[in-house]
C-alpha cells in the first residue's frame, strides 16, 4: 500500500520471507523484493490507517509551478488520447478557467454524462473518443477519459490502482482504478467517478500509480498482477489474492 494524503501505511508484518531490498518506481510507488524463507504460504500483512479528507480544504494552499516531472502527465499516452475534437467540446466552456474550477468542469462531465459499464463496454481501457461516443465503460476505460480531458485543460493526471477496504453486498473485494490528478503545492489528490466532487475515498487502499494499463510493456491482463509479482524476469499472474482481515474505527 502507497502513501498519500489519506492513507499512510503503520506497519507491514512479513511470514514466509524477508525484505531483500526497498526501491521506487518511476512513478513512486514503494516497491520491496522479498526472499521466500522456506516452501509453503507467503503472506503479507499490511495495517493501513484510511482518513476522509475533502480537497475543497486544501484548495486555498494552491500555488507553485508544474515540475518536468509532473509535465509529463500532460501528454497523450497510449489510450490516454488527449487534444480530440470530442474533448474539445467538453472543456471549451471551462477550458481557460482557474485551476479549480477546470477540475471541477470535468467532474462534472463525468458524474452527468459517464456511465459506469455500459451495455458493450469492454473490460479494460478503451480508446478514450470511443469510451465518450459510448457514454461510459469500465473503470479503466472512464479512467482514461477524464485523465485526456483534464490533460488536455492543462491539468496532469494519471491512473492509481488500489483495492476496497470495505467488503461489498456479496463479501467480494474488488481491485478498481480511479484518477489521480496534480493540485500545484498540494500533490496528487485521487477521485473516483460519481464520487462527491473534490472528496478522496477512505474505503479504498491504493496499491501503486501508472500512467496507463500496460504501459511497461506489459499486456493489461496481467499489469497489476507483474506489477506486484515478478519471478525469474517473468510477470506471473498468481496465485495470489487480498483480503481483509480487519477494520477498525480508532
């Protein structure tokens, strides 16, 4: 679990294995190599402390330049096709506003006009006019196209990946991928589709930033499952699975 303005990770209790060495990504996320110790189970267990946090409070602390760092994430990607003539239409009526108020045109744009999985959505990312002519699609694919329209507004973004803290109707865990965009002297704040505007998730722990599914060479199917474990140079899809073993209000 990552690190961001509300969630921060307490501990990290290992069985199984050792921690070889800790790194960071090109994007930041903390990645750890770990030596299994002996034949049998591997787990991982991680205490993450979650906070509501709405970013309405840490608009008025908005100031600073964009780093080159930060400048890439306003570039087409592969998926991430910004600059079209569809999004063009979107923002033209916000485009040149504050920096607030761009964001909050294209959340607008998302929670009125985006519909989660639509009937012929495919599963994954989309092209991103495709995604906006359809009305909506999968995570990944509605992702995208509120990353294109808020690059395109002069905003970076990118995509975070993460996992529900909180067990759904049918006691499954679903991994999901929400936005995450720049806000100048503040960071990377994160919002999900048909969320109230500007409020970050506290029912959700995030497990690593990208900038697109597949965007390492890796085909979108087995992304998430390489990004997390790798073995002899080979990106391995299990067997693996999360779980929560507990929630607590403290």
């Amino acid at each position: 679990p990552q690190d961001t303005l509300n969630q921060r990770l307490l501990k990290l209790n290992l069985q199984g294995v050792e921690a070889v060495s800790e790194k960071r990504d090109k994007y930041g996320n903390r990645l750890i190599k770990l030596r299994p110790l002996k034949t049998g189970p591997i787990v991982v267990k991680a205490d993450v402390q979650l906070s509501p946090l709405s970013v309405k409070e840490l608009l008025p602390r908005l100031k600073g330049n964009l780093s080159p760092e930060v400048q890439k994430y306003l570039n087409t990607s592969k998926g991430i096709v910004t600059d079209t003539d569809e999004i063009q239409a979107v923002i033209q009526s916000f485009a040149k506003e504050a920096w607030e108020k761009r964001i909050l045109g294209v959340m607008n744009y998302a929670n009125s006009r985006l519909t989660y999985c639509p009937p012929g959505s495919p599963p994954g990312i989309d092209n991103s006019v495709d995604v906006m002519r359809r009305g909506g699609g999968h995570c990944e694919a509605l992702t995208s196209v509120i990353a294109a329209c808020l690059r395109t507004t002069g905003v970076p973004a990118r995509m975070i990946r993460g996992q529900s803290a909180i067990v759904g109707e049918h006691g499954d865990m679903k991994q999901h991928t929400v936005i995450e965009y720049w806000l100048p002297g503040i960071g990377w704040v994160d919002w999900d589709h048909n969320m109230p505007y500007f409020e970050m998730r506290s029912n959700f722990v995030r497990l690593c930033s990208y900038n697109e599914v597949g965007d390492e060479g890796v085909s979108p199917g087995f992304y998430f499952q390489g990004r997390e474990f790798k073995a002899a140079g080979v990106y391995r899809n299990g067997p693996y699975h999360y779980e929560r073993i507990a929630r607590s209000l403290d």
